[in-house]
C-alpha cells in the first residue's frame, strides 16, 4: 500500500473527500493516515490491530471477580442464555459479551479502551460473537477495527471521548457509533453505510451523562454497556436495510459536544449528581468509603 500521499483527515467529510479524491478504498487512507500520526509503517500498524482484536478476544471471557472492592459487577453472572428470551442466541451472547468485558474490566482485568475502560464492553461486545456466528476471518475483522478506530479519531478531533468532558454520550455513545461503523463495514463495505450507522447510532444517546455511582466505573456504567451494544446492532441494522442518516456524522459529533458543553459539571463524572446522588447511590458511596477504612 503506498503511502506517498499526505493524507491527514480531522473530520468523517475530510475521509470521504480522501476516498474520492485518491480514489482509495477507506482502509487505505485510515492506514495512510495512521501511518502519518504513529510514524509506524502501515504493516505495524496492522500488527498493532491484530493485537487489540487478539485482547478483544479474550476480554468477552469472565475473569475471577473480587467483590471487595466493588459493588456491582455480578450482572455477567446473572445474564446467561436464556429459554424463554425477546432475543435470539446470538443477540443474548452480545448482551452477555458487553456485561462480561464491562466487568472484566471494573475487576482491572485486560481489556481494550475502545474508547475508553469504562465503554470497553460495546465494541468487543457486538464484533466478537457477529465474527464468530458470520464466520469473518481475522483481516477483515482487522479492518472493521480501523473503521472503527477511524470514527473514534474524528470524535476526538471534532469533540471529545471522556465522559469528565462530553458526558457519558462521549463514551457509551462514542463507543455505539464506532462500533456500529465497524460492523456495518463488515457486511457492506460502503462508507456512507458506514457514516449512517455511525450517526444513528450517536444520535440515539446524545445527551446522556456521567453519574456513576461512587465514582466507580461500575453503577450504571455495566449495564450501559450492554445497552451502547443493542444500540449500535440496531443502527447497524437500519444503516444496512438503506436507511440512511440526514444530519452528516461531522454534524452529529459537533451536537454532541455542543450538548456536552451546556451539561452541568455534577452530571460530567464528577459522582456528584444523577444516579450518584440518589439516596441509595449516596448509601453505597458511604458503604464503599467505610470498606476503604477498615
Ligand atoms: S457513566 Fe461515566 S464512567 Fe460510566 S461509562 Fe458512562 S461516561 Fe464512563
């Protein structure tokens, strides 16, 4: 793959005129573009990718639990596949994957910050168990990742990835957009498929806050995991039946931080407002502290 051109994008319009301009597919300009930023050759960049799936992999898996320390990370214990269920198998092993990896990673186990720890369950959560039921080999999951990592990077330039920031619509709804882009590329290898699943997928959870109880990235962060995956399978879904988006992704990004900007600091990971200061989120923020002094 060439990398002679100087091809850096800040924006999802800048990598769409790249694509035709360069007449390039969009994996091509990420990996120029990557390739530019890390001043890696694109093959390391690659290994680099190979590597986060690999962990991907691992993360849906439960890891031993300490309960110590924590006061809710039994949600991947109490969901399992179920008879009687609204969800198919493979739905039911999404929603398992997102509670798994989001538990996994409050016990400080390894997962991958896809954008960030505390909504690392929704990506591995919908791509791990959609390769294995579709059968997609290791390069083109590859390729879902770079698509994927392409929309956080334009996330980051145009707004912002943390919820201390944007609110929690900058992680879950981050995370939902990346990875509903990333699996709508899997079955459709269309850039505008790709930008629509992105935007409805963001769209539908703009405007939701960081309010974790006890500051821990635990209540509701777990379950939101679950829910930021739903989301992006749903996106996915109407984004490859030809429903397409009609605010630009750019826009929608640009909404979100316009909406994180007027948010109220209590409600932007402080654990000072929203469900953090319910009288029971307040109860087990004591009940944590009184652990710590024992
Ligand atoms: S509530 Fe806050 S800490 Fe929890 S996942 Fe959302 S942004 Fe992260």
């Amino acid at each position: 793959m060439s990398t002679k051109f100087e091809i850096r994008y800040r924006s999802f319009n800048d990598l769409k005129i790249a694509i035709e301009k360069y007449d390039l597919s969009p994996i091509e300009i990420i990996l120029i573009n990557e390739s530019k930023k890390s001043k890696l050759p694109e093959h390391k960049i690659i290994e680099k990718f190979e590597y986060i799936l690999r962990v991907m992999k691992d993360s849906v898996n439960l890891k031993e639990t300490d309960n110590r320390f924590h006061i809710s990370v039994d949600s991947a214990e109490i969901y399992k596949e179920r008879e009687q269920s609204f969800f198919s198998p493979l739905v039911q092993e999404i929603i398992q994957s997102a509670l798994v990896t989001s538990v996994n990673n409050a016990c400080m186990h390894r997962i991958v910050s896809s954008p960030t720890g505390g909504a690392s369950g929704v990506m591995p959560g919908v791509l791990i168990p959609i390769l294995k039921h579709y059968g997609f080999n290791d390069d083109i999951a590859v390729k879902a990742l770079l698509i994927g990592a392409a929309i956080g990077d334009v996330i980051k330039n145009l707004a912002t990835l943390s919820g201390a920031e944007g609110g929690c619509q900058a992680e879950i709804g981050s995370a939902s957009a990346m990875t509903a882009g990333a699996v709508s590329y899997l079955f459709k290898e269309d850039i505008s498929m790709v930008e629509s699943a992105a935007s409805i997928a963001l769209k539908n959870i703009l405007g939701l806050t960081c309010d974790p109880v006890a500051g821990l990235v635990e209540i509701p962060c777990i379950k939101r995991n679950a829910m930021g995956a739903l989301n992006a399978l749903l996106a996915t879904e109407l984004s490859i039946s030809g429903i397409k988006t009609k605010i630009p992704f750019d826009e929608v990004v640009l909404a979100m931080k316009d909406i994180g900007d007027k948010m109220d600091s209590t409600l932007r990971e402080t654990g000072l407002g929203g469900l953090a200061a319910t009288p029971t989120g307040k109860k087990f923020s004591k009940k944590l502290k009184q652990s710590y002094n024992r």
